[in-house]
C-alpha cells in the first residue's frame, strides 16, 4: 500500500475528502475544510486516518 504525502488528497469514511497535512508513521493528519460542503457536515477542521483506511485520490507534484 502506496502512503499518501502532504498535500495529496485522499478519500476515507462513506466519501469524505481531505488534505494530507502531516504523515506520521501509523496515520496522517488531514484537512477537511477541502471539501465544498465542509461547513454543512458539521464537522471538525481536522482528522487523523490510519493508513489502512484511505484512498489517495490526487496526488500533488513536487517541486
């Protein structure tokens, strides 16, 4: 399995979206406000999804 890295987006629980913003070594720290209807899911700003548990759906290029 492919780890994401900060800055790619990755998709986890029923479709919710977010930026990677740090990778630690079990799991990742993600940015919800990603997502168009942020405000109206109610949730936090940010999560932290085991690596078994996403899918990288775009990854960033790096300089």
């Amino acid at each position: 399995m492919k780890k994401a890295e900060v800055g790619n987006v990755i998709e986890f629980r029923d479709g919710l979206q977010g930026v990677v913003e740090k990778v630690n070594e079990n799991s990742v720290i993600v940015d919800l406000t990603y997502m168009d209807n942020y405000r109206d899911l109610e949730l936090e700003q940010k999560t932290v999804v085991n690596h078994k548990n996403y899918k990288i759906v775009k990854v960033t290029e790096k300089a």
